[in-house]
C-alpha cells in the first residue's frame, strides 16, 4: 500500500515536498501509463534573428564538428553569455 499524497497549499510547497521525498514512495509507477498532452504549448518562442552569411556558415561548421544542430549550438552559446552577464550584475 503507497502512502497518500499531501495537499498543497501551492506550488512552491509542493516543490518543496518532492524535492526532499522520494515519489515511489506515493506512486506505483509499475502502473503508470503514458500520457498524451494535445493541448501543451511549446515553451519556446520563435524569433528572427538576422546574421552575417559568414557568421552564420562559421556557426553550422562549429555545430556540425560538435554534432550538434547549429539553433542548439546558438542557445547554449546565448544561455552561456546571458548567465554570465547576469552574474557580474549580481556580483557588483
């Protein structure tokens, strides 16, 4: 027998529980089923972004010697920059 789950007085609480506890606990993922979400939109958005031809040639061959596909290559190089941006602005 699995133990009841908690009620949550929001989602930061709930957060907070299963960062600490251990879900099989609660669950029996022997029976989980996939679930089909139709309806979920994409956390993305899409931009256009315009660059040099060459600068955009440079980033394909960099992705493709890294097997990687060139838009991946470019949002860790923009997540990388923007977290180090961000950093300085919390260390000064």
């Amino acid at each position: 027998m699995k133990k009841p789950i908690p009620r949550f007085k929001n989602e930061d609480a709930e957060r907070e529980f299963w960062a600490s506890h251990d879900s099989t606990e609660f669950i029996d993922w022997r029976k989980a089923g996939r679930a089909t979400l139709p309806n979920l939109k994409p956390s993305s958005q899409t931009i256009s972004l315009r660059l040099p031809k060459p600068m955009l040639a440079r980033l394909k061959q960099l992705a493709n010697k890294r097997d990687v596909p060139y838009q991946s290559l470019l949002k860790m190089f923009v997540a990388d920059r923007l977290a180090a941006e961000l950093q300085k602005l919390e260390i000064n």
